[in-house]
C-alpha cells in the first residue's frame, strides 16, 4: 500500500536500481525533501536497504532530508559571482537572517543554501528567490530584497540547529 | 535544396520553411524577446509582460517571438523589433517602461528610436538610411563566428518547425545517406576535438564504439556543466535543443547504438524543459523512435537529471550516477566506449560536440576545419565572464588569442587587468604575460591551464590571487567524491594552507607543502579531476608568486579581499562627502559632514564592502593593516 503521504505515482515496472535517483527526484520535487518515510517506501519498491538508498542520495547535494522552508533562498558561489562579491552576500545573508547554508529560520519561512552555480554568470552576482533568478545583486539590493520576503513573512532570527546535524546523522 | 530520398523529411522541411517565410514576410511586426535564463535573470519576462499590455494600450498586435541568448548577457534583456518590410532592429537594456517607449514610437509613429538601438540585421544600405550600425559590427560581435550558436536568438527553441526552415536535421539526413562510415569519415576529416576539454578526436572515440561487438550500445550527452562559471550548455540547450539532438541522432547511427541519454543539471530547469518537448515533437514528427523516417534506423533520447555532483561530469561517474549509483569515478581503461553504461559500449560526448555535428554532416568536414587553426579545428563557445566589460557568450575560432577575446571581444576591465582564469576549476589562472597565447588544447595545455569546457573568468586588481586558488581548491575539496586519498586529503591540505595564508598566518614553508600536496596528487589522483585539481594553486604559484609572497611576508593582500590583511581608509582627496557610504554601513563605522571627507573606525568596520560598493569615486581603499605596519600608511 502507498502511504498516504507520498503522492500515487511513485511506481516503476521493475526492481532497477537506476530507478533510483529520478524516484528521489521525484519525490524532492513533490514533497521539497526526502522524508524517512518515502525512503522505506523506495527501499520497498526497488527492494534495496535503506543504507544503501542513504548512501546515494547523501552524495548528491540536491537531495535535503529535512522539511524546506516556505521561501527557498539561494545565494550563487559560483567563480563568476564570487569575483563580483558573492561571499558578500552570503555574509548578508548571515548578519539578517542568522542562517549558514543549509539552514532553515526556526519558524520555517526561509531556508537558504549557497549553490555552485546557477549559470548566470554574466549577470553576476546572482541570488535566487523562490525559482527565481536577481541578477546584479548587491548587498544594498539583497536587503531590500529580504525585507520584502519579511513583509510577507515575519520572521524569527536564530538558525534551526537540528536541520545540519540530522543531514550528518543520517 | 536538393530533395532528400526521404519524402517523410522533405514534406516537414517545406512546411516548416513555408511557415517561417509566411513569418518573416508577415504583415504584422515580430518581437523578438531573449528569454533564457540570462535574460530572465535581468527581467526579460517582466518586459515580455509590458510589451503584451503595451501592444493593448495602442491597440497594435504584433507576433512576439521568445529565443534564446543571442550572446551579450550584458546588454539583456535584449528586445529586437522587425517591421514589415525592415530589417530586425536591437535593443538593449530593455526594462518594461523603455519596452512601451520603443513600441510606441515605432508602431504608432514609425519612430525606430535609433538612439535606443544597438544595431540591426540588415544590410549596409540600412545602416546609412537609418542611422543604426549592424548588430555583427559592434566590437563584442564582429571577431566572433557563430557556427554552434547559429540559431541561438534567431528561432523560437520551442519550435521545432523553426529550426527545421534553418536547415534542421539536415545534417542527420545527410548522415543517413552517407552511411556510419561514410559519417565517421567526414566528422575524421573535420578534425573535430572533443569540447569537453579533453579535446580527444571525436572520430576515435566513435570507431572505438563501432567496432565494439555488443548487441546494445548507448549514446549519452554530457550537459552536466558543474564548472562554475560556466554556462555554454545552457545558453545551447535553451536556445538550440533540437541542434543537440540532432547531434545525437547522427552519433547514434554512426556508432549504432539504439538509445541516448541528456544527463543534464537539475540547476537548469529551463534546459530541462526545453529538451523534453524538443523530444517530444521528435517523436511526433517521426524523428526519434522506431525506423526513423523510413530509414530502418531506431533511436530514443531520454532526459536524465543531475542531482548536483560536479564529479559526475567525468564519464564514469556520470555513468554510475545514470545507473543509481553515487556519482563515483572508476578505474579506466575499460573505457566507456567499449564497456560503459551497464557494460555496453557507450559513446560520450559533450553538449557542444553534438551541437557542432549537425553543422559538419550538413556543410562537410573540409568546411569546419578551416574555421579554426591547424591541430584545432572548428569554433568552441566560451562564457566570458567576470571583471570584463562585455560578458556573456561568444564563440570564436580556434587559435585566437587570449588578448583578443579578453580585449576586443570583452571590451577589457574598467579596472587594471589581472588575470584570466581559463577551464573552470580544474583550469589555471595566466598573468597578462600569456594574452597572446592562443587559445586550442595544446596552447592552453602549455601555459599550465587547460582548455577545459570552455569558462573565461576576466579577473583585474580587485581580485586577490590567493582567494581565487582558495576558491578553486574549495570548490574541488566540497567535491572531491572521497573514493582516492590524494583527492581527499590533497584538496583539503592544500584549502588549509591557502587559508593560513591568506588569514596572515603564512611561512614560507607553506609554499613548500602546496607544491609538494600539488604534485602528488598530479601523479597519483583516480581521475582528472583530482590529477587536474591542483591546477589553479600550480599556476598562480607560478606566473603570481609575487602576491603569495606579499601575502606571507608583508602580511598584506593588495587586492582587499582577505579581511585580516587590510583595512579600509578613505582617501580625503577623492571623498566628496555624499554620505552614501555612512547609509549602507550597518556597523557605524563610517561617519563625517556632509561634504566634508568621511572616515572609516577600523575597530567597528566589518570590511562587508557594502561601502565599497556604493562609492562613485573610488575613495575607499584597502591598505596594509596598521597593526603589523606601525608606521603611519602613505597613500
């Protein structure tokens, strides 16, 4: 039987490992993160350990096993936005809203992540907010873009410790 | 066009260019808008917006075409205008309020705003009736050649019938009738090199394929760019998918495999996207499937995701990631080639290389070699980007030098030049000394860099040397997939050493351990990647010692990048009092009249450079830290 929180469509015709990862994606991409549930329910399906399915999506650093915040946060570290003051941002970052990458506000309205590259780079240096791409930023512009998050959303200051270390005890 | 023996394909071929002739001679204007992720990214959907609601107010309509990057990001959003009977018309910089005052003007008064223009695509009659330069004269464009990026801006990439009128699948036609070696000849006599980086011979690597006996064979497209600072796959795969899958097609038959795979990044949603209708209308258009165009050739293309590991670029462990492993290297040989994805022979090759394909099948192999310089062949597409005045993409023939893709092509720094940093993190950094090398595998090679895929970061005196390899080395150590010693640990000594350094707590000996950590992990690495990590230390040891030197002895960093070794002064002669500097700054560090010279509290300044930022005269610099220099700083 399919849980109840995992949406139906999470069947494959065979036990194929390769199966695997376009499960997890799906999953992230329904449900914003890899819950221990839906990783039983893989384990199930494509009849592999849990450890094993772990073991995987641990190394892909797409895949988040703690619940995302409301408003999803990225600051680019890419080579391009680093030169143009990228680290700057996630500086910002931390001052307003108290939080490391991989961390979600406490009261779960904004998560944030410092990525690689998003493939922007002439328009360094970029942040994406909730899919979408700024390009140009400052640390001028990045503020006003928080506070504008913040109307929308009142937030608490203080990282969520929980969220690193259960990425690490798993 | 000569009629191809494939009656299914020319039926497709003169509908679609029946179309887009009823198109460019339409009635109505056509709005060209770059909608990639660039243009995105700089507002572009917000002008497509203000030119739908603008097109009401004045009651005009007009067909608003979306495409892809046309190449100078830095001008985005780009809008283009084509009036009936005139040639398409560039604008750059266009926000929603310029977009509705362009439209106005022409499609109510016939004002073409030349003063907003940056160029047209016409001929040069135009250029002296209308007082706008052509588009492929400005200095970013005009040393470019645009093989691989021919349709990028200039068709809808969600169209297939759009690129079937620019000589779509030609190519593959072509092959088709050619024969496997008749195409693995003509992309031999092309001289094509793999654009990944490695720049192997693309012909090798496919009679290696051939040959293998397997029932089974896979073709698989490597679009997972992980080198940041990148994004010449994206720009190709959002702005041309179908010339990529085109590719792909005749590598397939060529080798004769049955299925291929996009292994593209998760990070490129659009790409994604894009790449999936594309092979949907394939499929409709019996393009992709069983016994393609009666041909007797079947071929399917599905679309894997990355899940973000910059180590699943290198073959294998694309391959392992494909089959649901952890992206890890393995062992070569048995190259994937002869044995890859589940232990079939696999061909792998690079977005770009398939992108090129279509083009050397459809114009012949002796038509691309000339394109570039002898040994190296062809165009190759690279991202400009950084400290340059005019970023974004180019595609340039092989051979050209460093100095004139950095200063003809980029418009140079505003700043002094510094460096360029080429082949992304595995690459090297070249001093000023190297602007004339130019730019193919074995130059790049020479200088202690690499080609790589194809990532031009311009970098001047603002960037510090030491941050730039800590940044690299970083970068390779959070990826480093942890299966060989010399990568593991390697990448990580060599991150603490240049961190010591530039927190100020440097000796000389550390350059001893960084040389010696390099070089192990050169000989003794799994894959290239860790064998090519030490790349960006090696090279700014090498042609920027003197600033390493400056970092450790002098306890200082020039570029006012690495916090400990500076502080920020403001310069009275420059300082106009504005204030600006005291709105942004959140730790009160910063204070004087209003206009009078301001100055900055070294104890409570956090050096965010938010100050830096804003300052419109350069006042605020970074000089030697008082507390290791007792004497008074002389500016």
């Amino acid at each position: 039987m399919d849980h109840p929180n995992v949406p139906p469509p999470i069947q494959v015709d065979d036990c194929d490992p390769s199966h695997l990862i376009p499960l997890l994606q799906r999953i992230q991409q329904q449900e914003g993160y890899i819950s221990e549930q839906s990783v039983r329910q893989i384990a199930r399906l494509l009849k592999i350990s849990e450890n094993h399915i772990y073991g995987v999506a641990s190394f892909y650093s797409q895949f988040h096993f703690q619940k995302p915040g409301k408003h999803h946060l990225k600051v680019c570290l890419g080579t391009a936005c680093h030169v143009q003051g990228g680290v700057q941002l996630a500086q910002e970052v931390e001052k307003q809203l108290s939080l490391r990458s991989g961390e979600t506000t406490t009261d779960g309205a904004i998560d944030y992540e410092e990525v690689a590259c998003l493939g922007c780079c002439a328009q360094a240096a970029v942040v994406e907010i909730d899919g979408v791409i700024y390009a140009k930023m400052t640390t001028d512009r990045l503020v006003k873009k928080l506070n504008e998050l913040r109307l929308h959303e009142p937030l608490c200051s203080g990282a969520d410790e929980s969220s690193l270390s259960a990425l690490a005890s798993a | 066009m000569n009629e191809s023996p494939f009656p299914q394909f020319n039926h497709l071929q003169l509908r679609a260019q029946k179309k887009w002739a009823a198109l460019q001679n339409s009635s109505q204007p056509l709005i060209y808008l770059g909608t990639a992720s660039c243009g995105r990214a700089a507002g572009a959907l917000q002008t497509l917006q203000a030119i739908q609601v603008s097109l009401e107010e004045i009651n005009r309509s007009a067909q608003i075409l979306q495409v892809g990057c046309i190449g100078p990001c830095y001008l985005e959003p780009l809008m283009d205008l084509q009036l009936p009977g005139l040639p398409r018309i560039s604008y750059a910089k266009v926000n929603p309020e310029k977009a509705k005052r362009i439209l106005r003007a022409a499609l109510l008064n016939g004002d073409l705003s030349p003063k907003l223009a940056i160029g047209h695509f016409g001929d040069d009659s135009f250029t002296q009736q209308s007082g706008i330069g052509r588009f492929f004269d400005l200095p970013m464009l005009k040393p470019q050649v645009r093989v691989i990026l021919r349709n990028c801006g200039f068709i809808d990439p969600e169209d297939i019938d759009q690129y079937l009128a620019q000589d779509g699948y030609v190519g593959f036609v072509q092959a088709l009738q050619k024969g496997p070696e008749g195409v693995i000849e003509e992309v031999r006599q092309s001289g094509l090199r793999g654009r990944g980086g490695a720049g192997f011979p693309t012909y090798k690597k496919w009679e290696i394929c051939r040959a293998a006996p397997s029932e089974q064979k896979f073709v698989i497209c490597n679009a997972d760019e992980g080198d940041p600072g990148a994004f010449m796959n994206r720009s190709l795969l959002e702005g041309d998918p179908h010339a990529v899958l085109e590719g792909m097609l005749i590598a397939g038959y060529a080798i004769g495999a049955q299925h291929g795979f996009v292994y593209v990044r998760a990070e490129y949603p659009l790409a994604v996207a894009r790449l999936r209708q594309a092979i949907q209308q394939m499929r409709q258009y019996g393009l992709l499937g069983t016994d393609i165009l009666g041909s007797g050739f079947s071929f399917d293309i599905e679309v894997k995701e990355g899940a973000g590991a910059f180590v699943c670029g290198e073959e294998t462990a694309l391959i392992a990631s494909l089959e649901g492993e952890r992206g890890m290297p393995r062992p070569r040989p048995p190259f994937p080639a002869e044995k890859g994805y589940r232990g079939y022979p696999t061909l792998i090759n690079n977005t770009e290389t398939f992108g090129i394909l279509p083009n050397i099948l459809r114009n012949g192999g002796q038509w691309f070699i000339q394109l570039g310089s002898p040994g190296n062949a062809g165009t190759k597409t690279f991202s400009l980007v950084g400290k340059a005045r005019h970023t974004g993409l180019i595609e340039v023939p092989l051979g050209m030098t460093l100095r004139q893709i950095v200063f003809d092509i980029g418009g140079g720094t505003i700043k002094p030049f510094k460096a360029v940093q080429t082949g992304g993190p595995l690459g090297g950094c070249l001093s000023a000394a190297h602007l004339d090398t130019p730019v193919d595998y074995e130059n790049m090679r020479a200088s202690g860099s690499i080609m790589g895929s194809g990532g031009l970061i311009v970098l001047d005196e603002s960037t510090c040397i030491v941050d730039l390899a800590r940044y690299f080395l970083t970068f390779s150590k959070n990826e480093s997939c942890g299966k060989c010693t010399p990568c593991r640990v390697g990448t990580r000594i060599l991150v603490e050493t240049l961190q010591k350094i530039a927190r100020g707590e440097g000796e000389m000996d550390d350059l001893d351990v960084l040389y010696k950590v390099a070089d192990t992990m050169q000989r003794t690495a799994l894959c290239g990647g860790g064998q090519t990590a030490p790349n960006p230390v090696l090279t700014t040891l090498k042609y920027f010692m003197n600033e390493y030197l400056t970092h450790i002895q002098g306890r200082y960093c020039p570029a006012a990048v690495c916090t400990e070794l500076f502080e920020y002064r403001i310069i009275a002669e420059k300082c106009t009092g504005c204030g600006r500097c005291v709105q942004v700054c959140s730790s009160g560090a910063v204070s004087g009249e209003k206009k009078e010279p301001h100055t900055i509290d070294v104890e409570r300044c956090i050096k965010c450079r938010a100050c830096v930022e804003v300052c419109k005269f350069d006042a605020i610099v970074g000089v030697p830290v008082s507390a290791y220099h007792s004497q008074e700083v002389t500016l």
